[in-house]
C-alpha cells in the first residue's frame, strides 16, 4: 500500500486527524449498510494510516517490517483462527 503523497506535508495531528474522519466515514456508511461503501472507507482507514507512517519517517521497507511484525504478533496470539 502507498502512502497519499498529496498529503505527505501534513503534521502528525493534522494526519491523525484525517485517520479519524476517514474512521467516521466507515461508521456512517455501517449506519447505512452500504458495505460497499464502508469497504472503500475502510481502505481510505488504511491509505491515511500508511501516510502517518511516512509521515513519522517510516520508509516502505520499514512499513513492511512492521506490517509483518503485527501479523507474527496476532498469529503467535491466535487473532489467525476462526472464532467459533
């Protein structure tokens, strides 16, 4: 995933803050259930968090290693498994 570039200048709060709107836009659209519409939000959640990540100084090598950091985490924690 890549960061919105467009964005790359805004602070760290400014960009926080665009992480919480976008996480208000997939609410509203749950409100809905227009699943359709919260699945593009729900990418929008993510494409603002990977701008904070650049943001912060976080290259795409870095990313990377932290996205399968946290996958390793969840596994080794069971978050993997079907709920039953």
């Amino acid at each position: 995933m890549k960061p919105c570039l467009a964005y790359a200048g805004n602070g760290v709060w400014k960009q926080l803050g665009r992480v919480i709107g976008e996480a208000w836009e997939v609410a509203k659209a749950l409100l809905r259930k227009d699943y359709p519409h919260a699945a593009e939000e729900l990418v929008d959640v993510q494409v603002s968090c990977e701008t904070l990540l650049h943001i912060l100084g976080y290259d795409a090598g870095d990313r990377a290693m932290w996205r399968d950091y946290v996958d390793r985490k969840n596994e080794a924690r069971g978050y993997h498994k079907e709920a039953r």
